[in-house]
C-alpha cells in the first residue's frame, strides 16, 4: 500500500497481518482441493469445506477495513480510499457488463469469486493514476 | 488551495522529509499539500499553523478574502 521506505507503522502492520493469512490461504486452498478430489465430500460436509478457505480472505478484507482506520496519515488514506472506489466502480461496471454478455450471448461464465481479486486489482491499478493527480 | 508552506519550509531551512517527520505524516504528503492539490483536514492544518506559530489563515489562502 506505500513502498517499504516511507512505510508507516499502520502499512507495516497490515502487511504483518496481510502476510500470514495469504498463507494459511495459500494451506487453505490446497487442502480444501485435495480433500474434494480423494474424500469426495457430499452435503452440509461438502458446503462446510468449500467455506473453509473464504475464510483468511474475509480475514483480508477486515484486515483493510483495519488499515484505513489505523492509517494516521490524512493523506495516504484518502489516495487509497479513492483507488477503493475505483476498484468498487470498475469491478461493478465489469460485472454488469459481463453479466449481461452471459444473460444475451452465451459468454463464458465467469465465478463471482474472481469479485475481490478483480476488485483488488482494479485498485492496484488504479493507485498510480490517484497518486499522480497529487504530484 | 494556494498555501505559503514551501515558504515557511525554505525559510527555516528544512527539507520536505523533515517537515514530514515534524508531522508525522509521509513525504507525498508534504508534497501533495505544498502543491496546493491536497487539501489538509482542519485537524492537521491546525498542527501545521502551530508548527510554522501562525494563524492557519496566514498559511492557507481559499481565494475568498
């Protein structure tokens, strides 16, 4: 969220908690899959173990949520609050987009899971141009 | 908004990165503010009129006087 040079103590704190779930995402992930090829699972099971690995990603979430609370400095905030709804409006504008190219012309079905991933990357996308607006 | 915080930064000799730390705030923060593209919330233009001992009207120009 700001370069490790300029790091304040809120940015080193979210990577802190950032880093770690990414990790037990990453276990999460790989566990959950290999449990559904061999175990097969089935029924309230089956809908318990696909949660599991929601669950660092909420962790995720509410570890951003934490970030701009604890973020002491005015200024980074708002820059990232700004790329936030820029990820907000291009990942909304992309869903309906798309979401009607599945409705009318058979496109491709792309998972709502790929929501936050999209929206996080249209933010990383987006802060560069936020920040430059400032220079 | 127009400011004069380049000025009073010149006049006492210090670099963005020590008005920075002075604040407590990030040298893009400096920047963004002396640029007159960011403007501060009144909690931290009032840290900066006491930093600089003067009033924030002295600091900041709106263009309304």
């Amino acid at each position: 969220m700001a370069n490790a040079r300029s790091a304040s103590p809120a940015t080193r704190r979210y990577l802190a908690r950032f880093i770690p779930l990414m990790i037990v995402y990453a276990i999460v992930i790989f566990g959950v899959s290999v449990a559904f090829n061999r175990l097969q699972p089935v029924g309230p099971l089956a809908w318990a173990l696909a949660i599991v690995p929601a669950l660092p990603i909420l962790g995720v979430i509410a570890v951003m949520g934490l970030y701009l609370r604890e973020e002491a400095d005015e200024f980074q905030r708002a820059v990232l609050i700004e790329s936030m709804l820029w990820g907000i409006g291009l990942t909304l504008a992309g869903s309906t987009v798309w979401g009607l190219l599945e409705f009318y012309v058979d496109a491709p079905r792309v998972p709502v899971f790929w929501a936050f991933p999209a929206f996080c990357g249209a933010m990383g996308l987006a802060q560069p141009f936020v920040r430059r607006r400032y220079l | 908004m127009k400011n004069r915080l380049k000025v009073l930064r010149a006049e006492r000799d210090w670099s963005q990165a020590d008005l920075a730390d002075r604040l407590v705030v990030s040298r893009q923060t400096i920047n963004a503010l002396e640029t007159g593209k960011y403007d501060p919330s009144l909690p931290l233009a009032f840290k900066i009129a006491r930093l600089f001992g003067q009033p924030i009207e002295a600091i900041f120009d709106d263009g309304e006087a």
